[in-house]
C-alpha cells in the first residue's frame, strides 16, 4: 500500500492556487513549511509572514502561489481527501466480493495516512493530524470565493463518490447512497478528532479497530433496508 500511494500523482484543482506549489521547489517548500508549522503551532497562529521566515525569503513569493491563508488551507485538505480516495481505491482493487470491498473501504477510511517517503514535499501524516484537528469547513463556508469551494469540494465529492458506489454494490436499491457516505467519512473523521482531543465523550480510543467496527455497524445496518 505504501508503495502504490507513493507512485500516485495527486492533481489539486488550479482554483487553489494562484500558480501549482507542485511545479518548482520553492513552492514545494511553502507547502512542507505549511505543514510543518500548522502542525506545530496551529492553523490560528499560522501566517505568510512565520511561512516566509521559515523559506528565508518574502511574503511576496509566497503570494505568488496563494492568494491568501484559507486558500493554501484548502489546497492542503484537497490534497489530503485525494489521497484517502486514492488509499481507499487500493484498498479495494481487485476484491470482487461487495461485503469484503466496503469493509476494506471502511477499513481504510478508519485508519490515519501516513507519511510517504516519496512525497519529500509534505508530511502526510502530519497533515492527517491538521485535517482531523481544524475546521475546514468555517474557512469555506466564510471566507472562500465560490470558486475555490468548488475546487475544495471536488476533491472531497470524489472520495463520496466513489464510496456511494461501494455501497450500491451491496444494495443496488439503497435509496441514499451518497448520503450514507458523507456520513461514514464525516463520523470517521469527527470520531478521530474526539478521540485524539475528546476522549472523554468516546467509547473509542482504548480499542484500535473501534472506529473501523464503528463504521462497519453503521453502513451494513443501513444496508439492510429493503
């Protein structure tokens, strides 16, 4: 698995990003610098000024990539969702029973990335650990252009996506595939939250296969439905 996801080429939506970071080494630096300080300091306390002085350079190159904070913010939790995708699509390659394949989808949807040797770029573990910890989702719905919310969420629609077909696989007539999805990845992902900075208002952190049990429970007893 480590190795098929190293090889992988994640393409982020030009909507996030005034020039593709990817593209040269000072703008694969602003994103392992990004990284490195959210996750040390905190998405509040993050600035271009801290990021500048991390690349020894000026504010002014780092706006050659990004417009603005939310904007870098959401091209690193685009990129964060196109790897669960891509974790979950190898996850479920070549299993042809429906049952085996959503719990291997659940499975991979459960567990934290972690950091790719091949991606000297950015942590990935690390961004695991900002996407579970700070809120997107305030930074879209205030701050973002219309624009850049697409492109957020194309990466995400993606990951929902491909989970709802799953899902038909073991029930073709489920009314709300779609739905159903949203909610697996969006309990997997508050569950972990509780877990790491609530643990006392979840059942889940002493047990390491309880949010994959979690899920399983949840999506197999929907799919029950007639």
């Amino acid at each position: 698995m480590q190795k098929l996801l190293g090889q992988i080429v994640i393409k982020i939506d030009t909507r996030l990003s005034v020039k593709d970071p990817l593209t040269s080494s000072v703008g694969q630096e602003i994103i392992r610098h990004s990284v490195s300080i959210i996750a040390t300091e905190g998405l509040e306390q993050f600035t271009f000024k801290k990021l500048a002085t991390a690349l020894g350079s000026t504010e002014t190159t780092v706006y050659r990539y990004f417009q603005n904070k939310q904007q870098l913010m959401m091209y690193l939790a685009s990129w964060y969702w196109s790897v669960m995708e891509w974790k979950m699509a190898f996850s479920t390659a070549n299993v042809e029973v429906p049952q085996i394949r959503l719990d291997k989808a659940l499975q991979a949807l459960s567990s934290p990335l972690e950091d790719l040797k091949q991606t000297e770029y950015l942590n990935e573990a690390k961004l695991h650990d900002i996407v579970i910890s700070e809120s997107f989702k305030a930074f879209v719905v205030k701050h973002l252009a219309k624009k850049e919310r697409l492109g957020y969420f194309m990466a995400y629609a993606q990951l929902c996506e491909r989970l709802a077909g799953i899902i038909l696989l073991n029930n073709k007539n489920y009314k709300t595939p779609k739905a159903l999805a949203a909610t697996l990845i969006e309990t997997s992902q508050y569950q972990m939250f509780l877990s790491k900075h609530l643990p006392e208002i979840t059942d889940l952190g002493a047990e390491p296969d309880a949010l994959h049990k979690l899920l399983h429970q949840i999506a197999f007893k929907a799919l029950e439905e007639k």
